[in-house]
C-alpha cells in the first residue's frame, strides 16, 4: 500500500510531483495552476500537506512572497485550507467543489453560462447564506473585518490583483459562517468561475466594493437580514453592469455578457 502524501518525510513527497520551475510573466498564477493540477490529477489528495513556503520556494525557483501569494489564491477559492500550530500549515481541502467547478467550467468555455446566469445564481446563494448567518446565536464577524480592512488596504495601495483575492475570499468566509457544507461548496464552485471571468476580463471596481463591505457588515451586526441581503443585491449587479461592459470589450472568451 503507498504511504499518504501527508504521512511521508519532507522532501521524500517532492519527488512524486511533477512541478516545473517557473518563467511566466504572472508567476503566481503559475504556481497556483501547477498546484492545482496535482490536486485534480489526484497526486494531492483531499486532507494531503503541502511543503512548507521554504521548500515550495526552491522546488518553483520563486520567492516566498510569490508562493505565499499562490498558496493565498487557492485557499481563496476553497482548494486549500489553512492550519495553525505545530503541525499546521497548508492542506488540500477536504469538502473541494472541484467536480462541480469542473461541469460548471465547461459550460463557461462553450458559452453555456452567461454572465446573467452567473450573477443570478450568486443572488440565490448569497441571500440563502446571509438569512443563514443573521439567524447564528454566536455571530463572529471579525474574519470578515480583517478581510475588509486589509482589502482597503491594498486597493489604496493600487495591488489589485492581492485586492481581488481578498474580495472574493470575503463571500467564502461568509458562507464559512453558516457551517452548511452544501453552502460553503455552492459558494467556492460560483466564487471558482468568478475568478475565471475575473481573468478573462480583469478586476472591474476599487473602493466602492470597501464601502459597500462596511454597509453590509453593519447589518449584518443589526441581524438585519433583509438590508443585508439588499446591500448584497445592490453591490452584485453593479458589479455585473462592469463586468458586461468589460467582457463587451473582448473580442474572445467562453462567457457571454448579455446585459
């Protein structure tokens, strides 16, 4: 029987994987691509440790700025779990949409999706999710104001791509709160093909996504489900009106805009 990922000695698990040293211009994005092809192609498996920053640095010949970046990515869209202590560090997660993301993937490439379609789901999910949360005993929304606040951060900053990732982590750790796993895997799948119109089209709004994430964590504090859910609806189809207008710019690309 072969010995678990997770249980071999570091370095010894290195040699099972077939990584590449790194030459794209968007190095990160690399990295996040190979890492997540060895958890689809199954040499990663679910509940798997990857090696430390230190050792991913020198397998990609990258900088552990640039793998902590990539590592970030994919915990955003539920491939990757953090933990912390003296066995912690990054881990394939375990409840991964990955077959889901897969079809809805594929019906994206050949136009079966539109960005309507898209938006109308998030509206489903995310308002399912926020009646969820306002009706929690123990309400913490302190992962959700770190989110914010270091995504404000970095939009002064102008790091819009660091801003992007942290924007769509905001509705994983918001589904995170209804502890529902069927929740939690519908949101990463819609927050999966997100981030691919993402690239296609690039990142669409700046600070009025930060205003708008303060508004909505005031009602969520008020239990006001209702304004919550409304503030959601508001800040979703303005995005959507962006992302029509930036997808109606390109000439190619799997998602229709129909707005």
């Amino acid at each position: 029987m072969n010995k678990p990922l997770a249980l071999v000695q570091p370095f010894d698990y290195l040699t099972t994987m077939d990584f590449e040293p790194i030459k794209s211009k968007r190095i990160f994005e690399e990295v996040s691509r190979q890492i997540e092809d060895q958890i689809q192609s199954g040499k990663l498996k679910a509940g798997a440790k990857l090696p430390n920053e230190r050792e991913l640095s020198a397998t990609f010949a990258v900088s552990r700025h640039t793998v902590r970046e990539a590592l970030r990515s994919l915990e955003s869209i539920g491939h990757l779990e953090f933990r912390k202590g003296a066995k912690g560090g990054a881990f394939v997660a375990k409840s991964n949409p990955q077959p889901f993301t897969k079809i809805m993937r594929g019906m994206v490439q050949v136009g079966g999706i539109s960005l309507e379609q898209l938006t109308e789901a998030r509206l489903a999910i995310e308002s399912a999710v926020i009646t969820t949360v306002c009706k929690l005993d123990d309400l913490d929304l302190r992962p959700l104001e770190a989110n914010v606040d270091a995504a404000e951060a970095l939009t002064t900053a102008g790091k819009m791509q660091e801003k992007t990732a942290l924007n769509v982590e905001f509705h994983l750790l918001l589904a995170d709160l209804t502890d529902n796993p069927i929740l939690i895997m519908t949101m990463r799948a819609l927050m999966n093909i997100l981030l691919d119109v993402i690239q296609e089209v690039g990142s669409v709004m700046g600070i009025d996504v930060i205003k708008s994430r303060r508004r909505f964590l005031k009602h969520l504090r008020d239990r006001d489900s209702a304004s919550a859910v409304r503030e959601m609806e508001r800040h979703l189809n303005v995005l959507h009106e962006h992302y029509v207008r930036a997808a109606s710019k390109k000439s190619k690309g799997g998602v229709r805009g129909h707005g």
